[in-house]
C-alpha cells in the first residue's frame, strides 16, 4: 500500500518563512510534487522533484530525500493569499496519490 | 476561455438516481483524471485513461463508471448515488511528458440526498 504523512494545519505571520513536510511510504516511486487549493477551489501545481535535493521557483522551494521518503515545501516572504491547502503527492505509474493536505494559514 | 471545464459545477440528487459528470478540456492532453474530495481531505483518484482506448481503475472506483467519449472528453456516473457520494469531484489532464503536472477543472460540488 502507500500513505503520506503531512501536519493538518501550520499557521505563520506574514513575511515570515514555513515549511511544509511530507513523509511517505509507496513501491514504484517517481517523484514529489506539490499542489495548492485556495477554498476548495481547482488545485494547482507548485513544484516537483524527482531526484533528491531543493527546486526554487521564486518564493517557493520544494525538497526531497528519497533515501529518508521525505520531502517539504518552503514557503518564504509569506503573503496573505499563501493562506490555502497545500497538498503533497507521490507519482506512481503516471498517476498520482495526493496527501490529505496542510491547511496553512497567514496572519498579519 | 478555462482550459478544463466541468458540467454541471453543482448537483442535487436523490438517493439511487443516476447521474453524470462531464469534463471536457481544449489543452490536447491524452491524459485525463476523476478525482473525489470530501470536506478536510485529499484528493482520492477514482478513475483515469492514458488514451481514449485506455480505462483504469483508481483507488475508489466502486459505485463509479466512466467513459472516454473522444481524447477532450472524459465522464463520470455515478449509476445509482448514495449519501456518502457527496463531495467534490475535479476532473484533471496532463501531458504524458509532464505527468507530474496535472491540470485540474473547478470541481462539480455533488449533493445526494
């Protein structure tokens, strides 16, 4: 079987740095990727990683460590519309098994 | 015009009545996706087809069906719904080269009474 591990909720103050870890146990791993979904709106995609080490886009990082079936999304400069559910999922098989979700919230 | 379109975006029905979703996407994408999602939860894959000849179970495919009318259209039914059918279903694509990035519709918010 496969499962994924990730907090419930993380709250931080804007401006400020959060990150996001994931844990997961699957056969047939591809890669990490991470999703967003502001209110139960249409998930969008941030980042992936298929080889160990950190992916930069812009405010976003996202890292993973095959070794250790771990992986964390780093949030920086914190903004109020970062307020959402970020979501991390392993590929397997051209599919994807997506995490039950961290709902990350931003206060002033 | 929204890449990934989903019909109807909200439904109210009565138990043990059929009904189907529809997700139609203009991206050219071969791959395309079912998922269902209950209030706090993840995504749970229901179905998804590599090609138009191609159907695969996911892991909640149980008391669903799907159909691969052409490679823009993918359906869900839902043959006889219950209760604990309500939820949100997204339909998604991506491309076989960059199957890590799916794109996903705006949801079709399902009520059974």
């Amino acid at each position: 079987g496969q499962s994924l591990e990730q907090p419930s909720e993380v709250t931080a103050v804007e401006g400020a740095i959060v990150q996001i870890n994931c844990t997961y146990q699957t056969s047939g791993f591809y890669g990490l990727s991470w999703y967003q979904q502001h209110d139960g709106g249409a998930p969008t995609f941030l980042s992936y990683n298929a080889l160990d080490g950190l992916e930069e886009t812009g405010r976003f990082s996202s890292f993973l460590s095959r070794s250790d079936s771990y992986g964390y999304l780093l949030l920086q400069e914190l903004q109020m519309k970062d307020s959402a559910s970020y979501f991390c999922a392993v590929h397997q098989g051209g599919k994807l098994i997506f995490g039950q979700g961290t709902e990350l919230s931003v206060k002033p | 015009d929204a890449d990934v379109t989903q019909t109807p975006r909200n439904r109210i029905t009565k138990t043990g009545k059929r009904i189907m979703l529809e997700c139609s996407q203009t991206k050219g994408h071969d791959r395309m996706y079912w998922y269902r999602q209950d209030p706090g939860l993840g995504l749970q894959l229901i179905y998804y087809s590599f090609d138009v000849k191609d159907i695969n179970k996911g892991e909640i495919s149980d008391g669903y069906s799907v159909s691969r009318q052409a490679q823009a259209k993918f359906s869900l039914s839902l043959e006889s719904a219950i209760p604990n059918q309500t939820a949100l279903y997204f339909c998604a694509t991506s491309d076989p080269k960059r199957y890590n990035e799916q794109f996903f519709g705006p949801g079709t918010r399902l009520t059974v009474l």
